[in-house]
C-alpha cells in the first residue's frame, strides 16, 4: 500500500511538469505583455520594454520553464509580477477562503445527497421519491450564479437574516455554501439512488434477505457498500474542483478565494501567478484523487486484497 | 401524480418570481442604511453602520499599497485616501497649494523652488521636512522610474535648501511639470522607508486617512487622521473598503445596508435604486471619454484618410442615444478626445451635431456617395461594445457597412498597437492637462494606436511642453484640440459622468473630476 501511494506521488512530478509547461506555452500564446498592462497609460515604449526584460517575459519559453522548474525547485514559486508578492503567499493567503468553501459544501452535499438518494431507492415511487426526484432536478438545473442571487435577495435584502458578501464569519458561509451544494447535493441524490436501485436487484441482496437478514443490515452492509463507490468518486471530483475555486460563487458571494485570484492573473497576464495558482490547483487534484483511490481500498474489500498481494 | 406535478411546477414558479420581483421592490429602511445602530461582524473590514463610519466597495483587491508602483483605478481610489500630494489640484483643474505653500520657476537654473508648509505630521507623528521630498523624488528618479516615467523623465534631481524648503532641477523646462507633480507626486515618509518594506507592508504618509489594516481576502480599513493639514478635514472617522467584484452583488449589499457607496453598480440597476428611498445616486465630471478610433496608417482603408469621410463619421454618430443606452443618460456628448475639464479646452471647440443629412453631403463630395464597407469596428466588454453597436447602426445610416468584434482587452491592445484595424471603440482615462491629447494624437506618444503623424501636431507637442507662459499655453492647447476636431482625427462620442449608488443621507461635498472619490468630501447629513 506505501508503495502505491509512493509511486501515485511520484507520478506528481511528471504530471505537474507537463502542467508547468502547458500553462506557460498558453500563457505565451496569449496577446499582450505584462509591462504595458503594469505601467499604464505614461510609459515609454523604453520603459516599457525594460520592464518586460526584467520581468524575463522576453527570454524564449524554455528558459522561462527552466527558470521556473529551478525556482521551484527550490520552493520559489515565483514573483507575482502585478502586485510583486510571493505566488506562495498569495496563493495562501486566499486558500482558507476556497478550502472552507470546499469542505463546508462537499459535507453538505454528501449529508443531504446520499441519505436522499437511499430513501428515494428504497421508496421507489413513493411520493417522497417524487419529491426528492423532483426538486433535485430542478435544483440540478439552476444556474448556481442565478440561485445564489436569488438567495442573497430573499435572505439578506428581504429578510436581513444573512450578510450578502465577505468571509468573516461563519454566517458568511451559509449562503455561498448552500448555492454551491445544492446542485451537487441533487447530483449525488440522483446518482446514490440509481446505484442503489441497481444493487438492490442484485442476487446478493435477495440471497441476504432470504437468509433473514435485517433490512437495515441489508441497505447499510449489502446494498450502501456496493452502490457507494461511484458516490464517492463523483464527490472526489466535485471537491477536487471545488478547491479550484467556484469562481461565480466567490464572485457573486464576494469572496476573495483562490479562483478570483486566478481570473486576475489571467486578466493582467500575471504568468507567475497564473501558473502558481494551476500548479497549486493540478496537485490538489492528483492529492484528492489519491485519497479517493486508498478510500476505495477501504470501501471495497476486493481492491484492499489487490494491494496486498502488490505489496 | 398529476396534481403532485402540478404542484411542484407551481412552487418553482413561485419561487422564480418572487427572485426576480424582489429587485423592483423597495426595502424597508435597515439599521445600516438609516445610520442608527452600531454594529458588528467580527471581520476587520465592516460594515459602515454608525455615523462615524461608511463602507465603500472596491470591485477587486489592491495592486499595492505604495504609490510609486502602477495603480489601478480601485487602487488609486484607496490610496488618494492616504497619501498626500506636493501640490493638488482644485475643483477646475487649477494646481494648488498642498504640501508645498509656493512654488518659484527659475529658468537660468531650470528649477523649482518649493516652500513648505510647517508643521505638517505624518500618520506616525513626525513632521515632514524637505528631506522627506527630495527622498521622494530620488524613488521617483531613482527606482520607481519605469513607473513614474513622466515625472521621472522630467526631474533631473532634487536638493535640501532648509528644513522647508527644496529645489526640484528638470532636466528641461516643462510647463507639464507642475501638473503632473500636483497628480503623481505623493510625499513619503523617508524615516518609515524601511520599517514597512518600502511601503508594501504599510503606510506612513500624511492624507486624511491612515491605514489600520489590508487584507486582500476582505479590504482597506482606514481612520482619519486627527492632524490632517488640508481642508476640509475628513468627518467620517471610520472608513472600510469591502471587495465586492460583482456589481449586482455591490447593489444587494447597497439594499441591505451593508454597504453605503457602489461606484460600480450596473447602469442598468439606476432605476431599482431611484426607486428606493433609501438610496441615492451622485453624480460628478470625469476625466473620461469614449470615441471612435480610426488607424490613420498608410496601411488604412482609402476613405479613411479622407478628412471629409471622418467628418461624415462624426455627424453620423448620434450621441445623445449612445449616452442613454450605455449611461442611461449619465454623460453628455464629446466633441473632442480633450475634456471639458482640461486646461486648455474651451467651448468653442468644433463640435459634430448628429445629422445624418450633412454626413450624406460630406460622403457625397468626398466621393462616397454609396458609402463603402468599414469592416470590422474592434471593441473591449463593457461600454465599448455598446459605443461600437451603436455607431454600426448610426454609419449604415449613411452608406457604410460594418460588423462589431469583441475583444479580451490584451488581445484589443496588440490588435490597436500593430495597427490591426480600421475603427475601435475605446475609451480614455485622461487628466486635467489637454497635453494628456498627445499621448493618442502624436506618434511619440504613450498610445499612438491611430499611427498619426501629422507634423502641426508634433511641433505643438513640442512647443506646449516649452512654453511656460500659462495663458499662451491654454491658447495653444485649445488650437490643437480645434484642430483635432477639424481634421476628425477621432471620433469623439461622449464624456460619461462618474456615478456613485449610495445610501441616503450621504452628502458629497466636492469631488475631483480626475482622482475620483476622496472621502473627506463625504459627510453624514
């Protein structure tokens, strides 16, 4: 099992290479250069250009990818070049915002979607299915900007319950939090109930019942462990991106995450930032995804026993 | 089955429209929006809910905190807070005492002698001294040059005389020099240079305001500052600019009273707010204008170089209806890239009524008289593209055809600055000297995007610059913006007003056309 975690670890490198590369060969793509958005309206093209150099935005791509891997290398993500921070740091100083969003939403999401989605498989055709059927495909198809608006004007400007913007506290998050789950949540209910619907056909399940199991027994050990592992999978992708940043959200919610700082970069052609902000982005992708992977091994006991015998 | 999918249908319904009716339904007064009840919410940042405090939004985070460094225009909004200016300039763009009390021209030695006022402290308490300001204009000179290039290519070096006094040498006589001094030229505290990592880890300056804190996650805290030398002095002791990006979100928070001033709420929402007792809108002049360029290379369209087919341009654009739709009728028309507010700009600059008539005439003689195909008209988001829908409209009126592209503002600068087009739409952000018109309508100039060469408006650049006598310089100015206009270099579409949503009871007592808002003008009813 170390070693597979080992080996997914090192496949990082190679992963976030191409990643470095393909952002900075983008980046150079792009129209415009940084020193004329930096200087403004009263430079000289002499300034200009020398602004330009110093910033290495004139060095051919590939020593500006070996200036960075060397940076990098040594911890140094780079200068913002628009506001002359450290990446890192800015990167950090925006990552709380987009984490707690992440996390508040994907527990939402997983507290609300999966038991729906078990109740909806259980009572198949019931009317609390069409209920919960229903509302998750109306929830499924609002725009999440749109919703959140829609929150803001009912909570915050009619009823004056909840703030409209910021992060201060926890209060700032209900809102945000809510718009961003949701939808997911309906996303998860409707894919739990599915999965579930296909294992509670499954012989196991009848041979479980006709040996006189208990049906809680049987939802929870015979038929959640079977129809979970897409579950999980789907919420491991929605939280992976979600630590990209939901960048409507911040924007409609005001909060200043790591999706917000992304769109700026971009924007004022920031290359360091830009790249910072992705590369930061791609290994918190590889890192969820391997936590799903070694929750599989804990879900599924089949996948636990090809890891040992790897080992 | 089909009365429960009957229901459900109506439920959504009712929540969808009760969403959208909310924003045409006026609001009961909130503790914030009155002004009456102090609250907290624990962030740093707050919200302005007593007399003695006001929140304004900023749509992104701050670039920097130092001055030196390029800004933004919400960077400048905050900083024009804090720091203080060598000179200022007065409500009609006249260059006034601030820091220095007088100011002494030397031609033998190409100098400036400035006077200091006494007893003028920094937010830490110091006083300020002339070696405060020749440190200032070595960062300038020194540096900070790339990003001061006007003053920086203009000042050769600058030297104590007495604890108050300090002679500022140009490296050429420039009549430029004291205006854009009264704009750029912010003293900094030289004994705080190190302690705050010149100045991106804090200020010490000697504004109104003094910085408590920046967070580029929430906003700028600020509190006025008690031994503030200028007048009028700040009234609202407690100031917090909230990042808000999105401008519906700015007029939700205006609404519900967490926010008392919107400088970015969508045109579109100025009715939702008239309609609301508890808000108002405040409206000034600005140093902005939108217009039509033309490339004027020789690599143009035939016509184009044709002055009396630009001329027909201009008579074709109806203003009045771009200001309505883009502005909702917050702007007036332009008859010049100049601004009315400019030294050096007068009313009797030519000015192109919409006549459609006219233009006819004018493409007629011009040897046009079926109009021709115009291509594209490039364009930024914003109001750009609507100025650009418009006058595709206005110019199918007289014959000729052309289609809108939009582009990402990168892509449109190297579009314009390689000459890779006819006609853009764009806008301009100028100050109060009409010299600022070179920097588009000379080639040696900062964005000389037309590709114009025309050697009046060279030697003009030229001779404006030397002239230090302020009268010929005004009637120099206004010949060149006269004959811009003449030669319908540019279409000039309208000068917008800069608008401000806020909360009633909110007074504005004085504005700068050219900086934007400075909150010691603001004051509680």
């Amino acid at each position: 099992m170390l070693k597979y975690i080992l080996r997914r670890l090192l496949l990082l490198i190679p992963i976030l290479l191409g990643v470095i590369l393909l952002i900075m060969f983008i980046m150079d793509l792009t129209p415009g250069d940084p020193a004329t958005l930096l200087l403004g309206i009263n430079a000289t093209p002499e300034a200009i250009e020398e602004l330009n150099d110093e910033l290495g935005f004139n060095d051919p791509l590939l020593v500006q990818y070996a200036d960075y891997i060397i940076g990098a290398l040594h911890g140094d993500l780079g200068t913002s070049w628009q506001t002359s921070r450290p990446v890192f740091g800015e990167i950090m100083s925006r990552f709380p915002v987009t984490l707690k969003l992440a996390v508040f939403s994907i527990i939402v999401t997983a507290i609300i979607g999966i038991p729906l989605g078990i109740i909806s498989a259980i009572k198949k055709y019931s009317v609390l299915d069409m209920v919960c059927t229903s509302v998750a495909m109306i929830f499924t198809s609002l725009p999440r900007f749109w919703l959140g608006m829609m929150l803001i004007l009912l909570f915050s400007v009619q009823l004056g319950w909840l703030p409209t913007n910021g992060v201060g506290t926890w209060k700032h998050y209900i809102l945000p939090v809510f718009t961003l789950a949701a939808p997911t949540a309906a996303k998860i209910m409707r894919l739990t109930r599915t999965t579930m619907l296909e294992t509670i056909r499954s012989d196991y399940v009848r041979t479980a019942r006709s040996k006189g199991a208990g049906e809680n027994r049987i939802i929870v050990h015979h038929e959640l462990k079977n129809a979970i592992l897409p579950v999980v999978t789907s919420l491991g992708i929605e939280f992976g991106q979600l630590l990209g940043g939901a960048i409507l959200i911040e924007t409609v919610f005001s909060m200043q995450g790591i999706s917000t700082l992304m769109i700026t970069a971009i924007r004022m052609k920031d290359t360091p930032l830009v790249t910072g902000s992705i590369v930061f982005f791609a290994t918190m992708v590889c890192i969820t995804m391997l936590i799903i992977d070694l929750l599989y091994t804990a879900i599924d006991p089949r996948l636990r026993t090809k890891y040992t015998k790897a080992k | 089955m089909k009365k429960f999918l009957c229901f459900l249908l109506a439920a959504a319904m009712c929540f969808c429209l009760f969403g959208c009716g909310s924003t045409e339904t006026e609001t009961t007064a909130t503790p914030a929006a009155s002004g009456s009840e102090p609250a907290d919410d624990g962030t740093g940042t707050g919200t302005g809910t007593e007399r003695d405090s006001l929140t304004i939004s900023l749509s992104t985070e701050l670039q920097t905190l130092s001055i030196l460094a390029q800004q933004n225009i919400v960077t400048n909004q905050v900083l024009t807070n804090i720091y203080d200016g060598l000179l200022k300039l007065d409500q009609d763009g006249n260059v006034v005492a601030n820091i220095a009390e007088e100011w002494v021209w030397d031609e033998e030695e190409v100098k400036y002698t400035f006077k200091l006022k006494e007893g003028i402290k920094f937010h830490d308490g110091s006083e300020l001294k002339a070696s405060d300001v020749v440190f200032t204009f070595d960062l300038i000179t020194g540096d900070y040059e790339n990003f001061n290039a006007t003053v920086a290519s203009q000042v050769d070096h600058a030297e104590v005389v007495d604890d108050y006094t300090v002679d500022v040498y140009l490296t050429a006589p420039s009549a430029t020099f004291i205006y854009y001094c009264a704009i750029y030229v912010k003293v900094y505290c030289e004994a705080a240079w190190e302690s705050t990592n010149g100045f991106t880890e804090g200020i010490v300056a000697c504004g109104p305001y003094q910085l408590v804190s920046y967070d580029p996650s929430t906003g700028v805290v600020l509190e006025a500052f008690e031994d503030y030398h200028g007048d009028p002095k700040p009234s609202i002791k407690n100031v917090y600019f909230n990042i808000i990006p999105d401008a519906n979100t700015q007029v939700m928070a205006l609404q519900s009273g967490e926010l008392n001033v919107s400088r970015d709420f969508p045109a579109s929402s100025i009715s939702t707010i008239e309609a609301d007792e508890n808000l108002d809108i405040y409206s000034h002049d600005c140093g902005m204008v939108y217009f039509l360029q033309f490339n004027l290379r020789d690599n143009t369209l035939e016509p184009l170089k044709n002055q009396q087919v630009r001329q027909a341009i201009n008579y074709a654009l109806d203003k009045e209806f771009m200001i309505s739709v883009a502005e909702e009728g917050l702007g007036t028309p332009a008859n010049s890239v100049g601004n009315p507010n400019m030294f050096g700009y007068d009313d009797e600059i030519p000015t192109y009524e919409y006549n459609v008539e006219r233009a006819r005439e004018l493409m007629a003689e011009a040897g046009y008289p079926d109009g021709f195909d115009l291509g594209t008209i490039y364009c930024r988001e914003g109001k750009d593209q609507s100025v650009a829908e418009i006058a595709i409209e206005n110019l199918a009126a007289i014959g000729i055809t052309a289609t809108v592209t939009m582009l990402e503002n990168n892509a449109f600068i190297e579009q314009l600055s390689n000459g890779n087009y006819y006609v853009a739409a764009s806008h301009l952000n100028f100050n109060t000297d009409a010299a600022q018109v070179f920097e588009v309508a000379s080639i040696r100039g900062a964005v000389p995007y037309s590709g114009l060469e025309d050697p009046y408006v060279e030697e003009m650049r030229d001779a404006c610059d030397l002239e230090m006598d302020t009268e010929t310089r005004r009637e120099m100015l206004n010949e060149v913006l006269d004959y811009l206009s003449e030669q319908a270099y540019f279409a000039p579409c309208y000068y917008p007003m800069m608008s401000y949503a806020h909360t009633a009871g909110l007074q504005f007592s004085g504005y700068d056309p050219f900086v934007g808002l400075q909150v010691r003008f603001l004051s509680w009813e």
